[in-house]
C-alpha cells in the first residue's frame, strides 16, 4: 500500500514471507522526496538548481527553506529569482521575506 501525505510516500509491504528483504525494500523506495529535491539544489547545473527548488514549493520544512535562503546568492538569475518565489511562498517565510525586502510581483498586478 503506498501512502502519500504531508511528510512524503512510504511504501508498505504486506506478506508472511521473507519479512527482511520486504523491510530492506521499504527502506530503499522510502527515500524521502524533500530529500531528493534538496539533492538537486546542490548540483552544478543550474536548471537542476531550479527543478529541486520547484519540487520544494509548498513543503512546510524548514530545510526547504534554508535551501532558499542559501541559493538567493546563487551565480544564476533564474535560481535566485526560483529562491525568491519559494520564500514567498513558503508556509514559514513571511517574516524573512519582509526581512529582506521581497514582493510577489504576480500578486501587485
């Protein structure tokens, strides 16, 4: 049975045999998807950057947005710019983003 909620997807297995390859099973495919995504925001290329910062929209973690604020000095525009929006937009992020002086240019229009 696969379960998806706010803390990502675990995969539960059911049976009587071999109990211990099923666990170790679980524990491979269990991998957490705010984890993976925080693995693309440290890789060099920049569009990977962009798609682990868009994969971490809306997640309420608090390393979600650590990696934000981390990657608002990044070389590449359009990763600082996806670090911005994720700020924004983040469920913990009002007061930093007040801190630092960002807008949502797409709700003042």
């Amino acid at each position: 049975m696969l379960i998806e909620d706010s803390n990502g997807a675990r995969l539960y297995l059911f049976g009587n045999e071999n109990t211990a390859a099923s666990t170790h099973m679980l524990r491979t495919i269990e991998k957490n998807l705010v984890d993976q995504a925080l693995e693309k925001v440290r890789v060099p290329d920049a569009r990977t950057r962009v798609r682990g910062l868009t994969e971490l929209a809306g997640v309420d973690d608090p390393a979600a947005l650590n990696a934000a604020l981390a990657l608002l000095v990044d070389p590449e525009k359009q990763v600082r710019d996806e670090a911005a929006i994720l700020i924004l937009d983040h469920p913990q992020g009002a007061d930093i983003a007040a801190a630092l002086g960002l807008t949502d240019e797409d709700a003042e229009d």
